[in-house]
C-alpha cells in the first residue's frame, strides 16, 4: 500500500485493528458495533479473490494499483470543482 501512496506524493496512514475483546461489550449495546463483531472473521483469515468474472470482459483490462490512484489524483488535481473548493492533492 505505501508504494502507490508514495507515487502519488500522498502519506501512508497508519493501520492499526481494535482487539476483539474491545469490540465485545459495546456490541451487547450498539447494533452497528454488533454487526462489527459478527462480521470479524471476514478480516482474520487470508482471502482469495477470483477475477475471472470481470477479466472474461472483452475492453475491460487490469490495472496496477499505483496507476489507479495516480490517475484519480490527476483527475483530482485536473478537476474545475476541486480547484474552485481550493481543496484536493496538492502536487
């Protein structure tokens, strides 16, 4: 993640997980912080992600990451809104 940051002059976040013995008790009481906890084990395990459905598309082609967050950060900086806010990627 840090190399496509880096290549769009944007700083990396810190990342950091809330212990499931933290998200226990307030999920007895808060619905949202309930759905959290249930759906946890999504975000444990190593995933696989099947592309085949979208990369069987005849003009859809991949894209590294780097070249999708540059390409939204120029359109970002190139956008009349964007600028006019005086908001945005500086460069």
């Amino acid at each position: 993640m840090a190399e496509p940051l880096r290549s769009c002059k944007v700083p990396s976040p810190e990342l950091t997980s809330i212990p499931y013995s933290v998200m226990w008790a307030p999920g007895l009481l808060t619905p949202l912080v309930r759905e959290l906890r249930t759906t946890r084990y999504q975000f444990t395990p190593p995933c696989a992600i099947d592309s085949s459905a979208t990369t069987d598309v005849p003009d859809l082609k991949p894209i590294t990451h780097e070249v999708a967050l540059r390409d939204a950060a120029a359109r970002l900086r190139a956008s009349p809104r964007t600028r006019k806010a005086g908001c945005g990627l500086r460069s």
